[in-house]
C-alpha cells in the first residue's frame, strides 16, 4: 500500500514539475496544485497508513482504546488544503490581470520588469 | 500573553486600517499608532529576555510538544524589536511616498498583515507553524506587491509568486518527511527527535529539502532569481520592508533550523552552507556592479549581506554566530535606510535608470551627502554599523583559521563600496546626460515624514557604529544562546537547561 501511494505520489510530482517548467502561466498554475496535492498525499502517508478506528475517545475514557488511526496529518492537510487554495485563486487572478495586460501568459514573451540585454 | 501581542497588534491593526479604508488620514493614523505599539511590545520582550533568558508560552494552555507554542529567545526578541522600529520608519516613509490610490486599496492593512506574519514567524515555537506564518507573510507581500496595479508590477509579482510558491511547497514537503521521520513539530522537541534518527538519509532529504525553501526565501545562491526580478516594481516604501524583513525570516528560519532542530555537526551542513553563502557573496556583489537601474543594483546589495550571515553561520563558532546576528540586525535598518535615500535622489533626479540621471550634485548636495552614507554603511567603513559587522565577521573568520572566508569578506566589502561609489557617481558626478529631461530648477517641497525616517534609520546605523558594545554584547548573547540551545529547550518543554 506505502508503495503504491508512494508511487503515486511520485508520478503527481513528475508530471507537475513537466508541466512548470512548460513556460505558460496557466500551465504552472495546474502544475503547482497538482504538486501540492502531491506533498498533501505525501505529509498523509508520513502520518503511516493504517486501517485502524477513527481516534474517538469512548465516554468516561481518558486516552482511546486499542489502535486508532493519527489525526494530525489530517489536520496538517487541512491547514494547507485551505492555504493553498488561496494562493492558488490569487495566482489564478495575477495571471488573468497579467494576460490583460499584456495579451499572453507565455513567460517568456513578458519581459517588462526584467528586459533583456 | 506577552508573545502572543507582537503578532496580534498587526493584525488588530491591519483590521483597524481595513475599516478606516475609506480615509486615508485616518487610516495613516491607525497605522502609524499600531506600529508603535508593536515597538513598545517587542521592547517589553527583549526586557523579558534579557532579564530571565529564554521563555514560552504554550497557546491555549496545551502543554508541549502536544500544542502550539510560541518561544523567543535573544534572536528572536532582537529580531522582533528591530521589525517593529523599521515598520515604525516605514509607515512614517510611506505618508510621503506612497499614492492614495494604494492606500484606498489596502496599503496599509497588507502592511500590517505582513508585518504580523513577520512577527509570528519568529516568536513560533512549531516548524508547521512556522509554515502558516510563511504562507502569512507571503499572501500579504503579494498584495504589497500588485496594489499599484501595473503593467511592471504584474510581471514582477508573477516571478515573485511563482519561485516564492515552489519554494514553500518545498517546506511543506520538508515538515511532512521530517514530521513522518520523528513524529515531532515542535521545534524544541525534533532537537530531541532529528538526533534519535538512525538513518542519515532522512536527515539528508528533509534538511535538503528544508535548506532549499529556506534559502529561496533569504535569496540564497542558487535560488535567488525571484529577488532581483521583482525588488524593484512596488513602491519604494514596499521595496524597503521587503528589502529589510522578507529575506531575513529566511536567514532567521536557516539559524534557527540548522543550530536547534539539525545538529551543527550535521555532515556536509557546514560545506554546503559555506559554499552556497560564499557564493551568495561574489553573485551578490557581481550582481551590483553589473545592473543599470537603482534598485535593481540594491536589490543585488540584498543578496550580497545575506551571503555574509549565511558564512557566518557556516563557520558555527559561538562568535562567528553572535557575528552573523549582529550583521543580521543591524542590516535591516541599512536596508531602509538604503532605499529610503534612493527614493529621495530618484525623486530629485526624475529616474532610477543610470542612462537617464546625473548632475545631481550642483543642485542637491546635502542629498548627496546623505545618500552616501547608507551606501559607506554597506561596504563596511567606520564610523557605521557595517564596520562592525565586517570586523566581528572578520574576526571570527580568522578564530576560525577560515582565511580564505575573512578574505573574501574583505573583497566583497571592497566591491560594496565600488559599487555604492558607482551609483553614486552615476547618480551625482556625472553630468546629466543629453537624454535625460531637465533638472527641475526649483527644490522641491521637503518631504518631511520620508526624510524624519530617512534620518532615523541613518542615525540609528550611525550610533550602533559609534556606541557598539551593548549591540555587540546583546548578539554575543543571542550567539550563546544559538550555539547551546539547551535553555530555549528547557523553556519550551519544561525542566532545567
């Protein structure tokens, strides 16, 4: 299952960085929330997978009884599904101004900011 | 709830200024008091600090390593005071500089926010949380960075966004592989975990990974591209607390990290940090000498200091640390001091491009006179602030038996000032070129909110050069305190060092 999910993992990753390195805007925005769903599956299964019972704690108990499942890293990707959502609707925006402004999202053919030679 | 303040008054003020969007006046009020308050705040920890040591306090009274803690130790506390002196200088610069227009959109709120999230990135006790307070700052930097609204600052912003994203996708990364390594976040806590790893590759690919997105943020050689391509679009008021605190909660992030969480004996660490600051250094100072436009050759000045607190580090003796603080501290007010006096020369001479300025000197003396003195401060000449920073680096260099590193500090410190003379001349001696529009005859109206913080930052750079052994005695003990971290330890979990 480590393997699998790992493999996964890995080929979100491969393709993601294909698809920044590509030079369109649009490109890199899929691209990167691809790799961030990438790292979300990979902080998950550094958590250990497991099919163990939701981490209740039964009633008049102090600590849960028998093997319970680790819910930090769900909370871990929660925090950084929320986050990365906003920065991805303020890239989404940027690159919409940015293809107002000046009628590409091609990186390389805007060069106001840092003109060559 | 001491340390939580420094993080709740920005944003108590940034909310404030977010309500008053609709005044200007007002809204500058609010800003302005906020940031004072922020100082007297910081100023009540270094007390703290210097009185008792290392402290924490856990949030929401989970006791570590379960909750949130937030801790501060000398580094912190300096680090914490001196943001807020320079958001103080900034706000006071922006009532001159920056367009209502910006204002109406939010200057002063994304100011705040930022400044919040500064704050919380070096009071957290947590690596995850670190990250948010990462995220934090960088949402609020992005809008500084766009809020003039044009062509120029969408294309820096899109550069700016997209390394700055890779990057803290890195950290992200780095939490989780290091968090599925020890099952540990807080940071006094993985001091503990990270030694009981047994593999050495776990400790190579999750520092690897962590070095790499931290050295993105401080602009680090050879991941510092974003800075140079973005520095100069905002308002120069943007350009100088960007200049002055973004890539610092990088450098913060680096010491922090790589003295308590990695051990300092960690192989390969010290050889990789040298080689990439040293770097940093030559690129940096390369960099200056090469750009044609003023902000662009600062923003190259930027890489350039990061460089010497990143050799600094690499050498790991308790001076060569205290070194890198002190040179860490006393940059960020260089920082402003060093775009505030541009924006001044640039507002006088028409243009930041050396093709299009000169002959300023015949009409504005006294501007030129204070536009040379950040620049003397950078290269390392006395009677400033930098003069220090270059002799304990120096010096610590040569404790060390590291000659090469103490002699490319003193080449990169003599390139500094060619550089600094460079834009000097191009913006003063020179004639005015053919090209170039005409001087205005008539001076200006003094702008005198930039020029009171212009002045304050260049007197504060001033006095520590002049009077440096308390800074040097506050460093050294924040250098101690670096190298045997087993009081911050103590204060975040309980216990005696």
């Amino acid at each position: 299952m480590e393997l699998i999910m790992a493999a996964l993992i890995g080929l979100m990753a491969a393709v993601s960085v294909y698809l920044m390195l590509a030079g369109n805007m649009l490109r890199f925005i899929v691209g990167l929330s691809l790799l961030s769903n990438a790292v979300n599956l990979a902080i998950f299964e550094a958590g250990r997978l497991s099919f163990a019972a939701p981490p209740f704690i039964a009633e008049g108990e102090k600590a849960p009884t028998g093997d319970v499942a680790n819910a930090l890293p769900q909370a871990l990707i929660l925090t950084a599904i929320v986050i990365g959502f906003g920065l991805l609707a303020f890239t989404l925006v940027l690159v919409y101004r940015l293809y107002g402004a000046f009628g590409t999202v091609e990186i390389d053919e805007i060069e106001n900011a840092e003109p060559r030679g | 709830m001491l340390l939580a303040l420094p993080i709740a008054v920005p944003f108590l003020t940034g909310v404030v200024c977010l309500a008053l969007r609709a005044s200007p006046p007002f809204q500058r009020l609010a800003s302005l008091i906020g940031a004072a308050a922020s100082v007297i705040v910081a100023s009540r920890i270094a007390e703290a600090v210097l009185a008792e040591g290392p402290f924490a306090e856990q949030m929401g009274g989970w006791p570590a390593p379960f909750g949130i803690t937030l801790a501060a130790d000398m580094l912190s506390a300096g680090l914490l005071l001196v943001t807020s002196i320079c958001g103080v200088a900034v706000v006071l610069f922006g009532f001159s500089e920056v367009e209502e227009t910006s204002e109406l959109r939010g200057h002063h709120t994304l100011l705040h926010v930022m400044l919040g999230g500064v704050s919380g990135a070096f009071v957290t006790g947590d690596l995850f949380n670190l990250y948010v307070w990462f995220e934090v700052l960088l949402i609020a930097s992005f809008g500084l960075l766009v809020v003039r609204g044009g062509r120029r600052q969408f294309d820096g912003a899109i550069r700016y966004v997209a390394l700055n994203l890779t990057a803290t996708i890195g950290f992200l990364t780095g939490v989780g592989l290091l968090y599925g390594a020890t099952g540990a976040l807080n940071m006094a806590d993985l001091h503990r975990a990270v030694a009981e790893i047994d593999d050495p590759r776990k400790l190579y690919a999750t520092g690897a990974l962590l070095l790499f997105a931290f050295g993105a943020k401080a602009a680090l050689f050879p991941v510092f591209f974003w800075l140079p391509a973005s520095y100069h679009t905002p308002s120069f008021t943007v350009s100088a607390i960007f200049a002055a605190l973004l890539t610092k909660v990088g450098v913060y992030a680096i010491f922090r990290t790589f003295t308590l969480i990695y051990p300092p004996d960690t192989p390969y660490l010290a050889e990789v940090l040298m080689a990439a600051g040293a770097l940093t250094m030559v690129v940096g100072v390369f960099g200056a000498l090469a750009e044609r436009e003023v902000r662009r050759v600062l923003s190259f000045s930027v890489i350039a200091s990061i460089g010497f607190m990143i050799v600094a580090l690499s050498i790991g003796t308790e001076a060569a640390i205290a070194a890198g603080v002190f040179y860490l501290l006393q940059d960020m007010f260089l920082k402003v001091a060093l775009f505030a006096v541009a924006w001044l020369a640039v507002r006088r001479g028409g243009s930041e491009d050396f093709r299009l300025s000169g002959g300023l000197w015949p009409v504005a003396p006294m501007l030129g006179a204070l536009f040379l003195l950040p620049g003397l401060a950078l290269a390392g000449v006395p009677p400033f602030s930098g003069f220090w920073a270059k002799v304990l680096l120096v010096d610590a260099a040569l404790a060390a038996e590291a000659w090469w590193l103490a002699a490319l500090a003193l080449g990169v410190g003599l390139l500094t000032l060619y550089a600094m003379a460079r834009m000097f001349s191009e913006l003063f001696w020179k004639p005015r070129p053919a090209a170039a529009p005409a001087l205005a005859t008539e001076r200006p109206p003094v702008p005198i909110p930039a020029l009171a913080a212009t002045l304050a930052m260049v007197g504060i750079v001033t006095y520590i050069g002049v009077q440096p052994a308390p800074f040097i005695a506050f460093a050294q003990i924040a250098g101690a305190q670096l190298a045997d971290p087993s009081a911050y330890i103590a204060a975040v979990l309980g216990g005696t060092p």
